[in-house]
C-alpha cells in the first residue's frame, strides 16, 4: 500500500514539475514566433483612436488640435521635471519641499528615479548583488505558485500597450518578479493582490528593480503589505475596522445608510488597501495617490478611503440597495471619478490634517503576524502536498479565524441594522400598533440566542423592555417588545414609544390606539426627514391629529414635547460629517 502511494505522489511531482517547466519554457520564450499562444489569449487587435499618456488604451477620438490649456499643462510640466531633476541630484527624504512636490504630483517621467529613491531601490540591489537571479533560478526548479501567476499575468492590465500581448517583455517580467519573489518570502509565496502591485512597479521599473521595490513594499514598516497578502490578511481586518471605527465617528450618517443596506466596507475596499486604489479610481489619480502613499506610508490608504466616500457622500445616499452602492464605489468612480486629481489630492491632504488632529490617521498598533517572522532568502523546500498543488480538505485554523471575523462583522452589522428599524417600516393598513415586519424583525432579534444583553450593551447599545397592553385586537394581554438602538437615539424612541402607550393607555378602543401609534410612526417619520430645520408643518399635524382624537388637547402637547426632545437630540448627535467641515478642513 505504501508503494502504491509512493508511485502515485513520484506521478503527480512529475507532472507538476513538467508542467511548470513548460510554463517557464513559454515566457523564456517571449514574442518568438514559434512559442504557442492560445487563440484567446491575445485580444483582437481593433483600431484604437487613442491611447492616454500611462499606455491605456480607450476606444475614443483624440481631438485635431491641442488646446491652449493643454499647451499650458506641458510647459508647467516640463518646468517641474527640471525641478525634480535637481531635487533628485541632491535627495534629502525628509526636506519639506519633498512633501510639498510630492502633493503637487511627481511629472510621470520623473516617476522612475523618484520611486526608486522613495523605495531605496538602489542601495538594496548594491548590497544585495546576485539575490535575484539566484530566486529566479530557485523558482524554476522548485516554485509552487507557477500555474496561478501565470493566470494572473495573463488577466492583468491587459488593456495596456505594455501588458497587452502575451508574452510581451513585461508579462515576462511580472511573471518572473513573481516567482522570484515567492522563493525569497517563503512564508508570505504568493497571493494575487501582490501581481497588480507588481505590473504598476513594472511600468516605471526594470524587472530586477521592481523586485526589490516590491520587497520594500512588502517588509518595511512604513507600508507593511506583508500584513494584507499573509494568510488570514491580519492587517486588511484591523485597517477595516479602524475604517468602520472612522466612519462612526465622523460620518454617521453615511456609516448608518451602508449598514442599513448591508454594505459592508469589505465589499468595497479591497482593492483600495490591496492594492492601493488602482483599477478603483482613474489611473491618473491613483498614481498621484501612489505618489503620496510611497511618502508617507500606509496612513495614506485610510485617509483616502475616507476622502473617496466624503467627496461622494450625496451621491451615495440617494442610492437606495446594495448592488447600486457597490456598483458606484468599484466600477462608475473608476471610468468617472468627477473631481479633477489636483482637487481629490487637496482634499486628501486636508482630510489627512484633521485625521491626525483627531487622532484617527493610524490604526491600532501591528501585530506580531502582520510582519515576516523568518529570514528572507534562505530558501525552503515545500512539502508534498503544496508542491503536488493539492488542495486541502479542511480549512487551516487561520482561514477558520478569519471566517469567525467575517460572521461576527455580519452579526456586528445585523445587530446594527435591526437598532435601526424604526417607524418607518410599520404599515398602518394593518390595523396593528406594529406591522408584522416591524415586530418579526425585533423579537426574533430579541430572542437570538447568539445575542444577550451585555453584549449588546458592550458593543454600545442598550436594551429597552418595554411593555404595551392592548395594542390591538389579535395581541395578547401583554407583550413585551425589546428594542435595541443606539444609547442617544434610544432615549428619544423610548420617550415616542412611551407617549404611544400612555394615549394607549387613556382610550379603551383599539381602533384609536392603533391610529395613534400610526400617527406617532408618521411624526417620527417626518423628524427624521425634515430634520427639525424649523418646520411647523410638524406643529400643524399635531393640531390635526389632535381634532382626529375629538380634541384631547394632552395628546397634542405630548407630541410636541417629542419634538422638542428630538431636536435637542439632533443637535447634539446628528451633525454627521462637521468633523470633516471646520475652518481650514472644509473639503
């Protein structure tokens, strides 16, 4: 029997090794004539109008004539490039005129030499000579991330001139920086987000210098995306909860719009801290992006995330279901992003001050798991089963773990969610106090077993018990209903609730009683919406649901001491975003 296995595995390292080997032979290769190219693997070749400044093409006409403006933009241009040339001869990272140039955006021809300076590019291949070839040599006879870079290089930038064709110079230099790369790191290999910030490297760098620019990106401190790519991402989770920690505090509403559709920051953010915001934005901008992050470091991508959603606030808002949400955030801001890049970078820079001011700009510290814990370039031979390529039967307790975080954000979320049901979901027609969504909704949040009081208390709600009699014909003599909401919006719907039972209370007929709640629903409505900015059409309804009552005149007061209690709720919690809107921040 141990033979059979034995005989079985030889097999399956052969063909493993074969195939590899074949891969490696077609990127060898290149544009030669005579390397096999499937037919779907180029794209058809149509006639392009025009092809932008970074090498992307796009299916559109170039003007005739160039503008005045753009006459102008090449002069100013060409000035800063003689700028940045004499800057670069005499480099000092920490000179504030850096930072200040680095905003204003580095000219794409200064990109190569900048990047290499702000990555320490040269002073790592001086005292690392031969390092790389040695990889790339390693990798050949032993990677066992072959099959899938090479499927990733085949996806990646393929509508760029560089990337376009199969086997191009730079296919081959992503897919050997790849490989090499996943030699040197033994204990982070490979995962897909590190081969779009490979092919961005490639664009302005040689094959050997992208390498150990990718390695800077990945080890040092300053950026630290050995965190994001390792197994589990240990540092995706803690830069999305600081992103939510943000959201809460200093866009509230907007925080409370994504959770009421279940828009959760994972579902539109991975390719903003992944990969820092390519294929999210328009390239240009996320180059100048590149530009500040490769300055600063990894605080940068927070700020952004921040400053994406905040220029876009209004627009998110008026969107009203998931999928639109998510589909505005990851495809329509990429094609138009609607703010010129000079704007979006002021605005960063801003929001980047009042972060630090708040104390917000960096996320909690790193853990140990977040950085390599094993030498770099000393090679380890994989074991059996990773080098046959099989896959395991049973998830690893890390990917165990991160599942447990996506279901407890879920929950988080849920809990949320459900603290936001308010009367604007109860439907009067049905002749109850509470339409049936409504009360399904709370008890069976109330009755979760996976829910109790003190947890709910520790993540920042609280628990109401509040108990109504009579409320309609088909309840039960007494029903207890419990509520969980955030403390400050609590306090004024427990105070509406109250006010509802207390008319209740006072009329023996159910049909009173469930106009009056319905009537209560209606007012809470028009609070939320009208936001208290003066209106007295609210005081006006009171005057009419008070004639619909025969004119009890208490009701009518009751009602307006909710209003007055709701503005001054309103004035304290409600002013979402003024954080984000004080002198000197105002985006």
């Amino acid at each position: 029997m141990m033979m059979m296995i034995d005989e079985e595995q030889q097999a399956l390292l052969k063909r493993a090794s074969e195939e590899r080997e074949l891969i490696f032979h077609r990127y060898s290769l290149g544009l030669d004539p005579n390397n096999e190219v499937d037919p779907w693997e180029n794209p058809t070749y149509e006639i392009y109008h025009i092809t932008d400044k970074y090498g992307f093409m796009h299916d559109s006409r170039l003007p005739d004539t160039r503008d005045s403006h753009e006459v102008q933009r090449t002069k100013i241009e060409l000035e800063r490039d003689k700028k940045w040339m004499k800057m670069l001869a005499n480099w000092n990272s920490h000179h504030e005129k850096l930072r200040k140039r680095v905003f204003k955006g580095i000219p794409d021809r200064m990109r190569w030499p900048a990047w290499k300076k702000l990555l320490n590019v040269d002073e790592l291949m001086i005292s690392n000579r031969d390092t790389y070839q040695r990889m790339l040599d390693l990798s050949r006879k032993y990677s066992t991330e072959v099959r899938q870079i090479d499927s990733d290089v085949n996806r990646q930038f393929r509508d760029n001139l560089a990337y376009r064709e199969r086997y191009s110079v730079k296919q081959v230099s992503l897919f050997n920086v790849l490989n090499a790369y996943s030699v040197y790191n033994p204990e982070l290999g490979y995962c897909q987000g590190m081969a779009c910030v490979a092919a961005v490297l490639l664009l302005y760098m040689q094959e050997e210098e992208a390498f150990w620019a990718l390695n800077t990106l990945i080890v040092d401190k300053k950026y630290a995306m050995h965190g994001l790519f390792i197994e589990g991402f240990p540092k995706l989770t803690r830069f999305l909860e600081h992103h939510d920690r943000i959201m809460s505090k200093i866009m509230r509403k907007l925080h409370q719009h994504f959770i009421k559709h279940n828009v959760d920051a994972i579902l539109y953010s991975i390719k903003w801290f992944f990969v820092v915001f390519v294929e999210r934005i328009p390239f240009s901008l996320s180059l100048r992006v590149w530009d500040i992050f490769l300055l600063e470091g990894d605080r940068v991508i927070t700020a952004m995330a921040i400053t994406i959603l905040y220029l876009h606030k209004n627009e998110l808002l008026r969107l009203k279901d998931m999928d639109s949400i998510i589909e505005y955030l990851q495809v329509k801001l990429h094609k138009n992003f609607g703010y010129n890049d000079d704007y979006v970078v002021e605005a960063l820079e801003r929001v980047m001050k009042k972060l630090k001011d708040l104390k917000l700009d960096v996320p909690p510290p790193a853990k140990v798991n977040e950085f390599p814990t094993k030498p770099l370039g000393e090679f380890i031979e994989a074991d059996i089963e990773k080098k046959i390529g099989r896959r395991r039967s049973e998830y690893t307790d890390t990917e165990k773990q991160v599942i447990n975080d996506v279901i407890l954000r879920q929950e988080q979320n849920a809990i949320e969610v459900q603290s936001n049901v308010s009367y604007e979901t109860s439907e009067c027609a049905t002749g109850d106090a509470y339409s049936m969504k409504t009360y399904q909704s709370i008890t069976s949040l109330a009755t979760s077993p996976a829910i109790s009081s003190s947890s709910l208390y520790s993540n920042g709600f609280i628990v109401t018990n509040i108990p109504i009699s009579n409320l309609s014909a088909s309840s039960h003599s007494t029903t207890t209903i419990t509520s969980t909401t955030e403390t400050t919006t609590s306090a004024t719907s427990f105070h509406i609730v109250s006010t509802a039972i207390n008319i209740a209370n006072a009329d023996s007929t159910n049909s009173t009683i469930t106009k009056w709640t319905c009537n209560v629903n209606d007012l809470h409505d028009d609070l939320q919406q009208q936001q208290l900015n003066g209106d007295d059409t609210l005081y006006q309804k009171c005057e009419n649901n008070n004639r619909d009552i025969n004119g009890d005149e208490d009701v009518c007061k009751q009602i307006k001491h909710v209003r007055e209690a709701e503005r001054d709720i309103v004035n304290v919690s409600d002013h979402d975003d003024e954080e984000l809107s004080v002198e000197n921040t105002r985006l």
